[in-house]
C-alpha cells in the first residue's frame, strides 16, 4: 500500500462472540484470529482487500476507525498538529517493523495511522 491508502478499519466490540458471530454472517466476511493477536481478531470482507480487525470497546474507542498507511507516523502527527490534530495515543509498535498511532482531526474525528509491515499470515 501507498502513502495516503486506507489500511483497515478496527470496530469496536462488547461481547467478541456476537461481534464475530453478527459480522460473519451478516457480511459473510471471513474471520480470523491471528497467532499474537488472540484479543484482535482479524475480518476480511469477500472481495480480499477489504479488512480490519474487531478491537475491545473501551472508554476512548467507541465508535469505528479507519488506519490510513503513511510513509512516517512521526511525521505524519507533526503535520497534523501543525494542521489542527490533536494526538489521541503516540506511535505504539504492533511488530519490529510496523507501528500504529491514532489522532483527532480539528473536526474530532478519531484516524488512525499505520507504518511499516506486518506480517500476519
């Protein structure tokens, strides 16, 4: 993926059961729970490209979340500040070669960003 592409989207769930349950098959998307990730299962709409992954409902997560691949989170969040974003969590590793941050926009809206390359085959 590019700088700029739409990664995935994390849903925030309550029960993980249902949540896996409700999403495969309403969607008949395909989901997986990957070696590391057992909290954070995976899904994958038909058409293979589309996917996220079905996170734990907390008090800051509530509502969905689009991760858009950049070039460097570091300097991603320098210009958002710059442009209005405040940071919502500060670049956190997933791997030893991706990492993953979240800020607001100046309009609220919660993005989250993604760096590098996970291997999560």
């Amino acid at each position: 993926m590019a700088h700029g592409d739409i990664t995935h989207i994390d849903i925030p769930v309550g029960d993980m059961e249902r949540a896996k349950t409700f999403y495969s098959g309403l969607f008949g998307w395909e989901i997986a729970e990957i070696p590391g990730f057992e909290d954070y299962p995976m899904w994958q709409a038909p058409n293979k490209i589309s996917g996220g992954g079905l996170a734990p409902r907390s008090a800051d997560f509530t509502q969905p979340r689009s991760y858009v691949e950049v070039d460097s989170i570091d300097e991603t969040i320098a210009a958002a500040v710059e442009a209005g974003a405040t940071v919502l969590l500060e670049k956190q590793p997933i791997s030893e070669t991706s990492w993953w941050a979240a800020i607001s926009d100046p309009d609220g809206n919660s993005i989250g960003l993604y760096e590098g390359v996970t291997d999560a085959g």
